[in-house]
C-alpha cells in the first residue's frame, strides 16, 4: 500500500524569483511527482492565484486591500489551474481543483465529503490540487500562505509526511537571511523550544513566514506525521530531499 504525501507549494517557489508563475517550476514540480508516484499518493496544495492574476491585471487596493486580494484570488484561480492543466497535462498528469475553507474541517459532513473526494480522485489517479477557496475566506490571504491548510489536509487524510516547501532550505538556529554564519537544523523534535529561533522576515510574496510553518508542524506532529520544510529554489529539490541529497528540516512525527 503507497504512503500519502501532501506538498504544500508556496509562491515564492511557484514564481522562482520573480513575480510571476513560472511554467517552468511547474514543471520541475510534475517531474519530481511523476518520480514519487509510484511509493507515494499525492496531494498538492498550491497558493499562487493572486500572482497568477498579476500576469494579466493588478488591481489596486482603493484603502480594501484585502477585498482586492480576494478579487484577484478569483481572477488568477482558474488562471493557475490552467497552467498546472498543461504544465503537467504535457507529463501526463491529470488534475482536479478541490477550493477549501477552515469551515470544511470543522463540519464532520463537510470533512468526509472532502475526504471522500480526495480518495476518489486519487484511486483515478488524479493528483488534488487544493487551495483555500478565497472568495468565501480569507485566513491564508491575511497570514499562512496555506501552511495551515496543507496541515489539516495531512491530518485529514491520515498522510504520512508533509512537506511545505518554500524559498529557505529549512529551520535555522538563526535568520540565514541575516547572519551568513547561521546554521541549518536537519532535526527537530520539540517544535515548540525551536519556535525561539525564528526571526521572521518579509518576502514580498508570499504570507507564510517561518512561524506559520512550525504551527502547521505542531498540528500534524499531535497526529503522528512528519512535517518537512524544504527549498524550493531549486531543480528536483524534492527528490533530492526523499534521497537524502538535498537541505531540509524534519519535524519528526513523536508520539506525544
């Protein structure tokens, strides 16, 4: 039987340095897929609708920055499904688009009708692509870039490992960004002691800041599964981290 794995794709990977959506780290991304298939089903959680929509509109705030996310979230939603559509469409990936809120989890109807889809899609070999459902909601627009999404979906599912993957290799025992010397910690058991050492710094793209990730780390480690945090600046960043060969931290799954 395979093991479940959700990927969490924020946007700083999916515009790979610059303000855009990039076809080619979607690609990156369905080849390193394709690699995994065959030990792991997967379910990818994706951000990247309001940069997609900034390709062809920028809608200026007006004094409602929020409700001007939200519009170009709906703009640039089916904008970045289009592109995994034929991104990975060209690899022989087919997708679905499942738009998620906080509200779905908290329903136990809603939870096993959600549930019930993913299985399903993935028994058709189809890979979820899920993404906070903006219009209606707005928690990962304001803070998380869908790091707590990607979080209860795992717990949902009952997956084995999550992985957030974002523009920096992991957990530090201080801000890389700052200080050159810093280092990275390949393992953490108490996530809470590691929540010390983060020293937040805004990207300019993304919402989900090192914090956000270890919150999602913390719920799924109450549910017995591995949270890893990886770069996604990288080609095959993935693969390399499931062979031991890339930078990564790992939020071992501890019984508590």
């Amino acid at each position: 039987m395979k093991k479940k794995l959700v990927l969490k794709i924020g946007t700083s990977t999916l515009t790979n340095g610059t303000r855009l959506i990039s076809r080619g780290k979607i690609e990156d991304i369905g080849r390193q897929i394709l690699a995994l298939r065959d030990e792991y089903d997967i379910v990818l959680v994706s951000s990247g609708a309001i940069a997609a929509a900034k390709q062809y509109i920028n809608i200026k705030d007006a004094g409602k920055p929020i409700e001007s996310k939200q519009a170009m979230a709906a703009i640039g939603q089916p904008l970045l499904m289009r592109t995994y559509n034929e991104v990975l469409g060209d690899l022989g990936i087919q997708t679905a688009q499942c738009l998620m809120t906080y509200r779905d989890f908290e329903n136990e109807t809603s939870r096993q009708n959600t549930l019930n889809t993913i299985t399903e899609l993935i028994k058709y070999s189809y890979l979820p692509i899920i993404n906070e459902n903006d219009t209606t909601a707005v928690e990962e627009i304001l803070l998380g870039d869908n790091d707590r999404l990607s979080a209860l979906v795992a717990v949902l599912i009952r997956a084995d490992i999550l992985v957030l993957v974002s523009d920096i290799d992991g957990l530090f025992d201080k801000n890389p960004h700052l200080h050159p010397d810093a280092k990275l910690i390949p393992e953490v058991r108490n996530i809470a002691e590691a929540k010390r050492l983060v020293q937040e710094r805004d990207s300019g793209l993304g919402t989900g800041g090192m914090n956000s990730k270890l919150e999602a780390a913390m719920l799924c480690q109450k549910e017995n599964i591995e949270t890893w945090i990886v770069g996604g600046g990288r080609n095959d960043f993935l693969t390399n981290a499931f062979a031991e060969k890339g930078k990564c931290t790992k939020f071992l799954a501890v019984e508590l």
